[in-house]
C-alpha cells in the first residue's frame, strides 16, 4: 500500500505537490492489486495511461516538430517511436525509481510484474495523465520535457533497434534473421505480445509488447546485447 510518505517523495522528486492526491495513488495502481481489493475498491491506471498516452504523443510530436526542422513526417514518427516505446520509458522511469511505487496484486508481484517493462511505460503514462488532470498541460509537459524528450541516452539505445540488428547481423557476416510470436497474455484488447528473434538459427532476444512490432523492437534490442557480447 501506498503511504503518505510515498506519495510526498515522489512530489518531491517530480517537484509538484498534486492537489487531489488519488490521482496520483491510481497513476500507480496496477489492476491485479484492484481485483485483490474486497471493500474500498479504487480505480486503477488504465484510463489515465489512456490520457497520459494522448498527452506524451502531443508533446513529444511537438518537440520533434521544433527540434528537426529539416526532418519528414516518416523520420520524425520513427525518433518518437523510439522516444515513448515501453523500453524506452521504462528506462526514463528509473531515474525516478518509479517501479518501487507500483501497487501490484500478489500474483503478478510473484510473476515480477514489477520489472515487466510494459507495466512500467504504462505507469509513466498514467502519471503524466494524472498531472494533466490536476495541474494542466503545463505540469504534464514539464514532466515529460524533462524526464522523457531530454533523454538523449534513451533515444540512442532504442534507436530502431530493428535496423540496428540488421546492420550488425551483416557485419558479422550472419544473414538470416527471423522474428517469431511466441506467446500472448492479458485479453483482447489489452494483449501483450512475447516475440522471440533468431540470428542464423539462434534465439538472440526475447521482448514484449503491446504490438507485435514493439515486442519485435524489444527483442531486436536484447539480441543486439548478445551479439556485440560476442563480438
């Protein structure tokens, strides 16, 4: 459970002081902890994830549009693919330990549902939608200027990890590479995708997703891991 010390280090650490404190206390309540919750049952994060979703993309299409006055349409949606993917985010949220935050039922604590990249991006995602709501386009803005869009390291190490592996499997004189689905969770419409990618034969990276391409991006960046190990 979420304390009130919780909740005033984050403010402290995000620097804003939320003025309708459940908001933040949903940003961070994942829907296995809910469906654990007999009396008082609270909302968990799905619909701010959905706003915050809206708002990154705003933001971010925004920033690049200023950024990269010379860059096509095609260009810039790649660089945001890469800026706001689930590994992506997931590795900004760290500088704010925001995984430590997260409450979770006990069946997906025990499936270590809190390091789940995707659980975590989704968590981002609701605290921008939940500071939107209590402190306007501003605050949501400033969250992700400068936890999300200055985070240059971020943008290069998710940088279309799928041509990336391309260029590198080349280079290394292995041609064959192979994307393959290998399991599905969650319901309908809100699956999560496990792709397992192959180099020459070999399983070089596993990744997850809420798309298959993102799992595809996800496992592409774990075998570019395996293969400059190798190297």
């Amino acid at each position: 459970m979420l304390s009130e010390n919780d909740i005033s280090k984050f403010e402290g650490l995000i620097g804003y002081t939320f003025k309708d404190k459940n908001l933040l206390i949903q940003a961070f309540t994942h829907s296995s902890f809910v469906n654990e919750q007999r009396i008082n049952k609270k909302p968990d994060y799905e619909r701010l994830e959905f706003l915050g979703d809206a708002v990154l993309e705003m933001i971010s299409s925004e920033f690049l549009y200023k950024t990269y006055p010379d860059k096509k349409e095609g260009e810039m949606s790649k660089i945001r693919a890469s800026l706001v993917c689930e590994p992506a985010l997931s590795y900004d949220a760290g500088q704010l330990d925001i995984k430590s935050y997260i409450q979770l039922g006990k069946g997906e604590e025990h499936t270590g549902g809190r390091n789940k990249d995707s659980i975590i991006a989704d968590v981002v995602e609701a605290v921008i939608g939940a500071l939107f709501l209590d402190g306007g386009l501003s605050e949501a803005k400033r969250f992700i200027d400068k936890y999300i869009l200055t985070n240059t390291e971020s943008l290069e190490k998710y940088r279309d990890s799928k041509s990336q592996l391309q260029e590198l499997a080349q280079s290394m004189k292995h041609k064959e590479i192979r994307y393959e689905i290998c399991g599905e969770d969650g319901p309908e419409h809100d699956k999560i995708f496990k792709v397992r990618v192959y180099v020459a034969d070999k399983i070089m990276g596993e990744g997850t997703g809420k798309t298959k391409k993102a799992a595809e991006q996800n496992a592409a960046y774990q075998a570019i891991l395996v293969l400059r190990d190798s190297k």
